[in-house]
C-alpha cells in the first residue's frame, strides 16, 4: 500500500509533473483539432452513428462498420484521454494550491456530479429519457455547477492569477466539448453545430495556452508600446479570421457524411472573405514582431520576441496553405494541415497577448 501511495503522490501527481502535465493538456488539445478534422475529411462524421454508444446496440464500433467507425470511435477515445490528462492536472495544480483541502473536498462533490452525468447517459441508453433519467440528469448538473461555482469562487479569492481556475476549466470544457460533439452526430453533422465544436475547441486550446504560461517561470522584459497596444486587437482579429474559416468549412465540400447538407453559402466568396481578417492579422503581428525587435534589438534574445516571430511564421504557414487549398480545390490534406495550424495558431496568438500585457506575471 506504501509503494502504490508512494508511486502515486511521490510519482504520478507530484509536483514536479506540473510543466509535463500543463503541456500535455496544450499538445491534445490541438491534436484532438486534427483528429476531429480527420474524421470529417475521411467522410466519417457518423462512422458511429449515434452517441453515446457508437450504434443502438453496441457501445465501440463493430467490424461491420468498417473503417469509417475505427475513426470515429478512436477520436472519441481521445476525449477520454484529454480528461484523464485534464484530472492528472487538476489533482496536481490543488496539491500545490493554497486550499488544498477545500478544494479538493470540494471537487469530490463535482466529480460526484459527474459520476452520475455518466449514469444519466446510461439511464437514457437503456430506458429513454423517461422520468428517472431526467432526475438523475438535473442531480447531476445542478451538483457540477454548485460545486463548481464554489471551487471558482474560493480559487479566485485565494489566488486570482493561479492555476486552479483554468486546470477546472480546461477538465469542465472538455466535458461540454463531449456533448457538443455528440449534438453533432445526433442532428446529422448539422454545420452549424459542427463549426461550433469547432471554436469551442479553438477556446479550450487558448485556456491551456492560458495554464501552461500560468505555470512556467517567465522572464521579465520590456514591452515595446506598439507590440502591447496592438495584441488585443490582434487576438480580435485572429477570433475573426477563424470564425470565417468555421463558415468556409461549412461551405465547403467535406462534411463528414456524403448525405450531409452545407450551409448554402457560396465557397469561392467566403473564401475571399476569409482571407481579409487573415492579411489583417499578419500585418498587425508584423507591426508588433518590428517594435518589439527594435525595442530589445534582438529576434531571439526576449521570450516577447520569439513568441511573435513564431506566430508570424505561423500565420504566412497559415496563409500560403489557404491560398494553396484554394487554387486547388480545398483537398483533404491541406485542409487538415491547416487545422493544425489553426490550433497551433490559436495557441501562439495567446501567448503573444499574455506577453505583450504582462498578464499573470
């Protein structure tokens, strides 16, 4: 019992794993992007055609549903991964916190919560949403949001800038992220619905952006005043570019199913109009790369500058494959790759804004 205790405080939930586990959480969350983008561009968006289960009758995908179910089914045992990486976190991050026990009594009182979401889906699986499922859906909610509204709240009021707060966002966004993703295969792949899987992601990968600058040692620089005025409208301008590409998607032809309508709009204009806030984006990241290298007279040296300089690299990446994509007739490939750099992007963009405003030094 001493070896398993020890292995697991001393071992897996030390300390010492918060920049593995921090970074964990940032790197699956931008692949989970990659892996959903996949099972649209394969055409398997209903590989298993109900949720929660993957068909009526069974809860993993079957041999007959060929390869099409192996890829919805294994992005759906991603989630399971990014919550077991999500709690590894949170245990962690409480550990080192200045309430420990209080908020690890009370997070017992949410994940009790969650405990019984779970059997609410079990419920409804084997008897419909009947009475009972409902009663055990509303227990379950209203235990996850008091409970979750309390540990915020003392987080906040123990340490505003600390990691408790993002680590218990991240664990809850990737829960609600599960259901979205389930809406989507419920309604059809529904477009809309899809691209809003989508930005909830694009938020997820910004909160682990979040906590993994939150819990790395940072250097202290100066700021040039052109790089901090500009990196809340770049972080508006980049929300914007994605958002346009959500509905370039949904005008586009890979929808997850070949039965699956799009959204109407014509492909060739938004396209178009996608690249707007695109070309914007990199002329301000430009502006703020050229102050910042004048005001600390090198590209390398501040962690301000190598911050912006990836995100241009970033950004002309991103623009080129757009371009690429488009004269080619959007295939598959390229639309995957700029998924990644979608999230890679997102990520990169709020790094630049909690450098350049100095937020949570």
């Amino acid at each position: 019992m001493k070896i398993l205790k020890g292995l697991w405080f001393d071992g897996i939930v030390s300390p010492l794993r918060l920049r593995l586990f921090v970074w964990l959480s940032l790197v699956t969350q931008i692949l989970i992007v990659v892996t959903g983008g996949a099972v649209r561009l394969t055409g398997s968006g209903l590989g298993c055609p109900t949720w929660p289960k993957c068909t009526e009758d069974s809860l993993v995908s079957t041999p007959e549903m060929g390869f099409h179910g192996v890829i919805e089914f294994g992005n759906r045992l991603l989630t399971i991964v990014l919550l077991i990486i999500a709690l590894l976190t949170f245990i962690v991050v409480v550990r080192i916190s200045e309430s420990t026990r209080r908020i690890g009594l009370l997070s017992i009182g949410f994940f009790s919560g969650a405990v019984l979401l779970v059997v609410g889906l079990a419920f409804n699986t084997m008897f419909g949403l009947g009475l009972v499922t409902l009663v055990t859906f509303a227990l379950a909610l209203g235990l996850m949001l008091l409970f979750g509204i309390v540990i915020i709240r003392i987080a906040r009021l123990t340490n505003r800038f600390g990691l408790v707060v993002p680590a218990f966002g991240l664990g809850v966004g990737i829960i609600v992220q599960a259901v979205i993703g389930g809406i989507t295969v419920l309604t059809g792949l529904n477009s809309w619905i899809v691209g809003f899987h989508f930005v909830i992601s694009t938020g997820l990968i910004a909160l682990a952006s979040l906590l993994v600058w939150r819990a790395l040692p940072k250097p202290v620089n100066s700021v040039a005043r052109w790089n901090a005025n500009l990196a809340w409208p770049t972080v508006v301008v980049g929300f914007i570019a994605i958002c346009m590409g959500v509905i370039v998607t949904g005008a586009g032809p890979h929808a997850g199913d070949a039965l699956t309508p799009r959204n109407g709009f014509n492909l060739e204009i938004w396209q178009h109009y996608h690249s707007y806030p695109g070309y914007t984006l990199l002329a301000l990241i430009t502006v703020q790369l050229v102050a910042q290298v004048v005001k600390s007279r090198s590209v390398l040296k501040q962690l301000e500058s190598r911050i912006l300089l990836l995100l241009f690299v970033a950004t002309v990446f991103q623009a080129v494959v757009g371009v690429i994509q488009a004269r080619m007739g959007v295939p598959a490939l390229l639309v995957g790759i700029h998924m990644l750099g979608s999230g890679v992007l997102t990520a990169l963009i709020t790094f630049q804004v909690l450098s350049a405003r100095k937020i949570n030094r």
